[in-house]
C-alpha cells in the first residue's frame, strides 16, 4: 500500500509540472501576442508569426529560447518599423515571462513608453536596448533593483528628470543615455566596469565625477552646458575660501583695512617705478636694435658671396614659367623704391645648403595651383632636387616683421608640419622654399579621379589624430606670437613619403586676420572641423556652392546620422559608434560662436582617446 502511495505521488508531481510547464508556455505566448499588437499598434502579422504554432519549436522571428526550446529567453525586435508602444508590464508581469527573460532589444524603432516601472519585475534581465526610439517621461527608480543588468542603452529618446542611480549593479558594463533631456549630475562614481559609457548631449550638470576622468571617455560628457571638469574642456570653479577677517570685531576689520590700503599703496609705488624703469629699457634697446639694423643693411649691400645667401641678378622681375623654364631675372625694390640687392636667406636645412637664388630661376618650373594667397610651382634643380616655391603677393606684412616670423617659424618644429626651407622678401611678394612630397595633398586621396580605396577607418582616424596634435602643437607654442594657421585646408595636408600627413603653409595668413589674435586660433579649429567631415563623408568641403557643414548639420537635423558617413566606410563595416563619435568632435569645432568651440589641444585629446578605444578593439571587441 506504501509502494502504491508512491508511486500515485510520483506520477501526480510529474503531472503537475508538466501541466504547469504548459501553462507558462501558454501564457508567454499569450504575452508575446499582445505585446507585438501594442508594438505594432494591431497589425500583428507583421512579423509573420503563426498563431498556431510554438514560438520556439517553430522559431518565431526575432525571438531565441534555451537550448531545450522550451523557455523564451531573447526577444530581439530591432531595426524593425514598430511605432507603437512597448507596454514593459505585458512582458514583466509575473504570470508572463518576468522569470525567463534575459534580453529585450527594441532599438531603431519610433516607441513611445508605457509601465517602465515593471521592468524590475524581469530580475534576470541582463540586457535592455531601447535606443533610438521616441520615450519620454523619467526613469523609475525601480531600475536600481535590476542586479544582473549587464547592458542598459536608452540612448536617443526623450527622457527628462534625472539620470537613474544604477551605482549599486555591479555587473553594468555598458551605460547609454546621450541624446536625451536629462538634467542634474551623475549618479556614479565608480567607472573601473564600464566598457562604454555615454551621457553626452543631455542637460545634465555640476561636476564629472573623478573617476570618469581618462581618455576613454574624452567624449563621454559632450554637449552638456552644464557639466565641468576633466575630460571637458570647461574646468570647475574654484570653491569660495572663508576668510577668517569675516569672523573679527568690527574695529579690528578698520584697523586692517587701513593697514591694507598704505601695503597696497607701497606695493602701487613701487609697481609703478619698475613700470617706469621697463619702459626706460625697452626704449633704449628699440633705439640700439634700430641702429643695429642699419649697420646690418650697410654691411649686406657689401657682401657679394656667401654660402647661406641667395644674391639674385638685378634687371627685370620674377616669372616661373608653367611650361619649362624662368625666362627672366630678378629685381626688387626697397620700401622707398629704390633698387637695392636683396637676398634668399636659406634656412637649416642640408637639401639646399649650397643652392643660389640663381639656381630655382634657371630651372623647368611646372604650375601646381593658384589661390587667393599665391602661386605654387614645382622647381626641379641640378642634381634632381625637387622644391616647392610658394609665391606670395600682395601681403601687407613689412619685410621686418616677416622675418621675425619667419625665424620664429623656423624654431618651432614638429615632424607633421612642414617648415621652409629658404624665404625671400621684398615690398610686393614673398617666397617660400619647401621639400616637394610626391604623394600630393590630403584633398587628392580623399576627392581626386584616382581615389584611394585603401583609406580605410583606422587610416582616417589616425590622420585626423596626428593633424590634430601637430596643429596643437604649434598653437601651443605659438600662442605669445599670435602665429596660427590661417589657411587649413585638406589641400594644404601634404602626404609624406610614408603616407603620412604633413600640414604646409603653416601661418602664411594676410596680416589682418593675423591681427585677430586668438580669434585665428579659432578659426584653426573650425577649419580642422571641416577636415574632419571630409574625411568622414568623402565629400569636398566646399562645392558647387554646397558648404559640407551646412550639409552634414541638415542631415543630422533630420536623424539621418549614418547618411552622412563615406559609403566605403560603411561597406568596410567600420565602427558606427566612434565615427559618431568623431562626428560630434567635428561638429564641436563648427559652432558658429568661436568662444564656444574648443581649443585644439581638447579636440586632438578627443580624437586620441577614440583612437585608443579603436586599437583596444582591433585587439579584442567587447564580450558581453
């Protein structure tokens, strides 16, 4: 009777939970249905599922079960045309699939939102991607007590209030909130598990937490006015320090202040005395430099060989001939008209030591461009040397001031910016010497008949890397001089023998924008912006009167964000993420108010913390 008892007890546990395995498969079919009604609002056949059949057994699409096919574990519904809504408690609720659930991906859809708070319910989520739909509202607080949540993306919604404190999951790796309304600080402290995290363009402000502070997030915090401190450009104001004057009686604070006002007035006195003594100085080396200068010129008229100076022969004026050879010679004129004998004074450099003026107007001289600052020949020498002579006309810049700059150019080297050679000057044009680069310019790769496939993401991005900390580099230590570009241009990225960029022309800019000051930095930055789209879109920055910023700026209006990137960038499959994230860098630099745009050195920062993520990729993509 015992056995017997048994066995009844067996068989009617086996029978219950076979029947209740049956029934939460029921009901999770039953949820799904009118989960994908609410997404589709009604048109349920739009994913083709056969409502007699079994969501696993018969593999409905977009979604995965176990391996034994009998629970529902993924439901991955992206990139699809929903615009309904996604109703979290038909999927959460606990007669549904609340404990089965490991992966809800809703991304690329036009979803709005409805009972977020019951996602808590799924306690074995680990991923949630509704990106790039049409959410609003705030994020429940409820989303805390997702403890296995691995990878939450809410990025590209519409969400305000607060950024949800998810401090306490331990396992998040991945956080995305950018492109959305939220407002306030950050919530976390510790970034040792991210391995993505994005809060950019949102409202949020006050201090970005310590921890967030490496290069790995450089674009992270973006477009957030109100946000501070490192990777941003915008520090954080220092905290007002209490005096401890605030806390004396009222007539120790007048026997300070008077105290206070006869220190100062010493310290103004004597200010003013070594003031008076500087200018006293200056004035006197002005007037030793001047005569200085005058027994120099005396002393240059006599010379009539030297090795390190190019005499040129004094009849008529310059021509290089675009077919072949200069036909004529050289003659110029000082400040007061008067012909005089001046000179090519050559540079540092072992290329040209040696060479005469005569020597570039004898030889063939091909006609590389013109534009609004000059000319550009191609000059072949004796012995094969190939130069490159820039002739500038029409700079307002007197022959004194320009080979101060000249020197000062001559001193700051960097292997990415490409430095005279030999200059010349006189009062109506000046010319540059340069090492001719046989690989052209940045603007051939990028739009020439030719085009180089072979320019893929990583080759762009590590372009656009080292123009930026070359560019930085001569802002840095050109700043005191007001020496910056002037003129960048994907033309003006000459290519060297290694492929690799080289910036020419550095400050050859007529002497009114120059007399902008920091302004012409900032025009740098804009100009590097610009650089940035062409090499992300492969389209020319200015054509057909088309502006390419204009362009990319309407496209991103409209959402159309992979639009505007190279097709031979999408074809290769190249990171969708960080060339975003190089977007956003260029359209930085773009703002029309230049006070707003950031310096160089931040923006090259930007760019080499994407290429650090880029080459940690290369060696092994994140595994979630």
């Amino acid at each position: 009777m015992n056995r017997f008892a048994k066995w009844v007890c067996l068989f009617s546990l086996f029978f219950l939970v076979t029947t209740t395995r049956s029934n939460e498969q029921e009901d999770g079919k039953t949820s799904l249905l009118n989960f994908v009604t609410k997404l589709s609002n009604g048109n349920i056949n739009i994913l083709g599922w056969n409502l007699s059949s079994d969501p696993c057994n018969d593999g409905w699409n977009g979604i995965k079960c176990d391996a034994q096919n009998i629970t529902i574990k993924k439901i991955l519904l992206q990139d699809r045309t929903f615009n309904g809504t996604f109703d979290a408690y038909l999927l959460c609720n606990p007669s549904s699939l609340a404990n089965s659930l490991i992966e809800i991906n809703l991304n690329n859809n036009t979803l709005t939102g409805e009972n977020l708070d019951q996602i808590h319910n799924c306690k074995q989520l680990l991923r949630l991607h509704v990106g790039s739909n049409k959410f609003t509202g705030t994020i429940p607080e409820s989303f805390s007590t997702l403890k296995n949540l691995v990878w939450l993306d809410l990025s590209e919604n519409g969400f305000i209030g607060l950024l949800p404190n998810l401090s306490g999951i331990s396992c998040l790796q991945v956080f995305l909130a950018n492109g959305n309304h939220f407002t306030g600080g950050i919530p976390f402290s510790d970034f040792s598990n991210f391995q993505i995290f994005n809060v950019s363009f949102n409202n949020l402000s006050g201090k970005v937490p310590d921890g967030a502070n490496g290069s790995k997030y450089s674009t992270s915090f973006i477009s957030n006015p109100g946000l501070c401190g490192d990777p941003l450009p915008n520090k954080c104001p220092s905290p007002p320090v209490s005096s401890p004057e605030n806390n004396q009686p009222q007539n120790q604070k007048s026997k300070n202040v008077t105290s206070h006002i006869l220190m100062y007035s010493g310290y103004f006195l004597i200010g003013l005395a070594i003031i008076i003594i500087l200018v006293l100085v200056k004035l006197c080396k002005r007037r030793n430099k001047q005569e200085q200068e005058q027994r120099d010129s005396k002393r240059a008229a006599s010379v009539s060989d030297d090795s390190h100076v190019m005499k040129p022969s004094e009849t008529s004026g310059l021509s290089l001939s675009k077919t072949g050879y200069s036909k004529s010679e050289f003659s110029v004129a000082d400040e007061s008209g008067a012909m005089m004998s001046s000179s090519m004074i050559i540079m540092s450099s072992p290329i040209v030591n040696g060479l005469r003026f005569d020597d570039l107007l004898k030889a063939p001289a091909e006609l590389l461009g013109r534009g609004k600052h000059g000319s550009v020949y191609m000059v072949t020498c004796d012995g094969g040397i190939e130069l490159v002579v820039k002739r500038v006309k029409d700079w307002t810049i007197n022959g004194n001031d320009f080979r101060r700059r000249m020197k000062r150019l001559g001193e700051v080297k960097h292997p990415n910016v490409l430095s005279a050679m030999a200059y010349y000057s006189c009062r109506q044009e000046k010319l540059l010497v340069y090492e001719y680069q046989q690989n052209g310019s940045l603007f051939r790769l990028l739009h020439g008949e030719k085009r180089s496939k072979s320019l893929d993401w990583s080759s762009r991005l590590n372009m656009a890397a080292a123009i930026g900390d070359a560019l930085a580099f001569m802002h840095r230590e050109l700043h005191r001089d007001g020496i910056a570009h002037g003129n960048l241009k994907s033309s003006n990225i000459l290519l060297k023998k290694n492929m690799e960029p080289c910036i020419s022309e550095y400050g050859l800019m007529e002497e009114l924008e120059q007399s902008r000051g920091i302004n012409t930095f900032k025009g740098d930055v804009y100009s590097f912006g610009v650089i940035i789209l062409e090499l992300l879109t492969g389209r020319i920055g200015q054509a057909n009167g088309v502006d390419l910023a204009t362009w990319v700026v309407s496209v991103l209006r409209e959402e159309w964000t992979a639009e505007v990137f190279d097709r031979g960038l999408m074809q290769e499959g190249a990171s969708e993420e960080r060339m975003v994230n190089m977007l956003q860098i260029g359209i930085m630099c773009l703002n029309e108010t230049e006070e707003a745009r950031p310096s160089i050195g931040q923006v090259a920062l930007m760019i080499n913390g994407l290429k650090e993520e880029d080459e940690r990729s290369m060696i092994s993509e994140p595994s979630i």
